[in-house]
C-alpha cells in the first residue's frame, strides 16, 4: 500500500531524513497508537537494512511489554534495567550494542542477534517506549543509526 522507503543510495543521514519525514506522514492524522507502532515498524525494516528485528516495546505499570514489530516471535515482558532494551529504558539514553555476546545481560529473542540498537521514546523527559532493531551482522549500527531512529523516536513520541 505504501511504497515510501528511501532510496537506499542515499548517504545515511539524509536516508534517516528521508525515514523520519515518512514516519511523520505515515502518522499524520491518526492518533492510535498500535497502529501508528505497526507502521512505524514496518517502514523501518522496508527502509533499514540488514535488520532481524525491528519494533517497539512499551512502558506498561513499570516495565516494557512487546509491541507491534516485525521479526520472530519475541520475549514479552522485559524488566526496566534489564537486557539493553530495559538498559536503555532505566538510563533514558540510546544503546549501541555492537557485539549483543559482550553486552552482561542481553536477552536473546533470536539467537541470530549479533548487534543491537535500542533506542527511548521520551515524553516529557519520561520513556514511553524504547525502539529495537537487531542485526545478525557484528557492528551493524553506528552512530550515524542511533541518530537516525533517533529522529524516528520523536515521531514516535507525538503519538505515545
Ligand atoms: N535483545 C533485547 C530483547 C528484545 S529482542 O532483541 C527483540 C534485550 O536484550 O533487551
């Protein structure tokens, strides 16, 4: 239905402009949040790649609840301060995991997981939701991706 994905010639931070333009057009307008995650999730793995993994989990009374994502099935609930994702929710900050294996604590939904990029959705200086994107590729992200999905977590916090 949509065919919005950047063109991936791009250099990277003007493809993650290109992303984060899409993602305010794909929420314009509408207000629900499931809806909007779901989208969100899936121009995110048309337009990343060389992801396994890409959605949203909440903040739901104290800790993350999986959200609307594409990828395998995924652990459920996560523990604020736990894994990187509940890292990046107790912290407030983005997580850049290079090597999922060296970081104490990550949770494996998918063993083919190497690298990881979590990162918060701030209300009001408060986490609603953290965005997670796995790779199977070693030091698949950047700062150039953190910065980028950054963009993306404050479409995403006008909805949240
Ligand atoms: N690896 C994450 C758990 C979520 S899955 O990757 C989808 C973590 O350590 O928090």
């Amino acid at each position: 239905m949509f065919d919005i994905a950047p063109p991936s010639d791009l250099p990277k931070p003007l493809a993650y402009t290109a992303l984060a333009q899409s993602a305010a057009a794909l929420i314009e307008g509408e207000h629900d949040p499931v809806a909007n995650m779901a989208n969100l999730a899936a121009l995110i793995w048309m337009s990343v790649p060389r992801l396994n993994w890409a959605g949203f989990y909440r903040m739901v009374e104290g800790e993350l609840v999986l959200g609307p994502f594409i990828g395998k099935p995924a652990c459920i609930r996560i523990p604020v301060g736990q894994g990187v994702c509940g890292t990046a929710a107790a912290l407030g900050a983005t997580q850049l995991v290079t090597d999922v294996h060296a970081f104490p604590g990550h949770i494996a939904c998918d063993a083919q997981s190497r690298s990881e990029l979590v990162v918060p959705v701030l209300v009001h200086g408060r986490v609603r939701a953290v965005i997670d994107l796995d790779s199977p590729e070693l030091a698949r992200f950047d700062e150039e991706d953190a910065a980028g999905i950054e963009l993306v977590a404050r479409v995403a916090s006008t909805f949240l």
